[in-house]
C-alpha cells in the first residue's frame, strides 16, 4: 500500500511540474480553447441565434470548450509514457520500488490537476459569455471533470502501452480526439443529428461527460430552452429516448472510468 501511495504521488507531482514548466504548452492549453471560444462562439453565435431563453450559442458552446479542454489534455497524458520509454526513463520506474498500478494512477491524477487547473482559469471567462458563477456550480464541477479526465487519461495510457513512437501516438490521437469531440455535443446540440450519427454519440462515453458538465454550468438556463427537438435538457444527452441528469451520466462515465483504469493498469503491468 505504501509503494502504490509513494508511486501515485511522486509520478503525478512530476506530470504537474512537466506542464507548469515547459511555458510554451502552458500558454497554448489556455490560448486555444479562448480562441475557439472567440472564433465558434461569436462566428456562429449570429448564425445560430437562441436555442431559448438565455441560451445562445456562445452560452452552449462555453461548457463545451471546458470539457473539450479535458479531452485534449486527457488523452495527451498518454504521451508521457511514449516520451519516458523512448528516452529510457520508462526502464528507471520500472525497477522502481514503486507498484505500477500506483504509476498508471498518478499519471492519471496528475492529468487531472492539469485539467481542473485550466478549467479554473476558464471559468474566469464564464461572465463575459453571460454564465453565472456561483460556488456551488463550481464544487459539482471539480468532481466531474476529475472523473472525465481520470477516464480518458487511463484510455490515453491503455493506448501508449501498445504505440512504440511519439509520432505514432500523435497520429493516432489525431484520428481519434476529433471524433470523440465532435460526436460529444461539444459544439451542436446533439438532438440535431441524423438518427444513425445520434446512435454513434450515445456510444460515445465522452458525450455523458459533456452533458454533466453542460447541465452543472448552465443549471437552470436549460430549463427553458423551448425550440423543437431541444425542450428542456434534452438539448444535451440522452438513452433510450430519457434525459439523463447530471449524477446519472457522472455514474457513467465513472464506471467506463474504471473499465479503462483496469486495462490501463493491466497493460502497464506487461511492459518490460
């Protein structure tokens, strides 16, 4: 027990200080969801117009951007494993006197604080796009996001187990953040999809993480929405035809979270 602590902490205390020190991908972490924030939100915005009362697209859009925040920086944490093992580090914990499982978590954790950080300095923003910060909404956030980026973080290092160079995980990222964004409510109100395309976002476990997020931002603002086809919270996710609430789609992604965890940990046990 005391080497899975000593190994969650001293591995996710090194990925927080690898992110607060490389400047450079710091301010790019913050800079470009504000950007696409900038160019969807207010390019879209007059286009789109209100999906109801006090729901515009800019306001729709803005938990998007946190959650799509989480997703990138999630999967990415991944590519510290391809990064330690190519330059040979990989072999130092290994033969640390650390257990693995407690490497696959801090790493996992650590990607998480990353996450949490960045969307704290997000939420600044929540004002100027008409969002209502209260303490609370934020206390239901930080759970969700740390589950959502647990999940995903242990997908990202499942996936860096099996891929041997860094340009091999970057492509295969690329072929996959998009689609999981996207087919996530991200950036249009899933309700719009074709049959066939809504089928694909509800396999999506990235979607329940969006919808929470979405639902805790805006709490109250989705109730009104009246437009067809996006009455009340069904402007977000759903299965079987039901409107899940926020728990119920936290409780989905976290069990998917630890199905992922497990092959992560399982995977990572394998490496030699």
């Amino acid at each position: 027990m005391i080497e899975l602590y000593r190994g969650v902490w001293v591995v996710a205390y090194r990925e927080l200080l690898r992110v607060l020190n490389e400047r450079s991908r710091l301010v790019g972490l913050l800079l470009m969801p504000v950007m696409i924030l900038l160019v969807f939100g207010v390019g879209f915005n007059s286009m789109v117009g209100s999906l109801g009362p006090g729901v515009d697209y800019i306001k729709f859009l803005f938990p998007g951007i946190i959650a799509m925040n989480a997703i990138f920086i999630s999967l990415n944490t991944g590519a510290s494993i391809v990064w330690d093992r190519e330059h040979g580090f990989l072999k130092e914990i290994l033969v640390a006197p650390i257990a693995r499982s407690g490497v696959v978590l801090g790493k996992a954790l650590g990607g998480a604080v990353v996450v949490i950080l960045n969307a704290t300095v997000l939420l600044v923003l929540a004002p100027v796009v008409g969002v209502s910060l209260d303490p609370m909404m934020v206390l239901k956030l930080v759970p969700l996001l740390l589950v959502l980026s647990v999940a995903l973080s242990s997908f990202g290092i499942l996936l860096a187990t099996r891929v041997r160079s860094q340009q091999g995980y970057n492509v295969l990222m690329e072929l996959l953040q998009f689609p999981l964004i996207f087919l996530s409510g991200t950036f249009f109100p899933l309700n719009t999809l074709p049959a066939w395309l809504g089928a694909v976002s509800k396999a999506n476990p990235v979607t329940y993480g969006v919808d929470a997020i979405r639902k805790v931002i805006l709490s109250g603002d989705l109730a009104d929405v009246n437009v067809p086809g996006l009455e009340g919270a069904e402007i977000a996710a759903g299965v079987f035809g039901n409107s899940l609430g926020v728990l119920q789609n936290g409780l989905i992604v976290a069990v998917i979270g630890m199905v992922l965890m497990s092959g992560a940990v399982w995977a990572f046990n394998r490496q030699e």
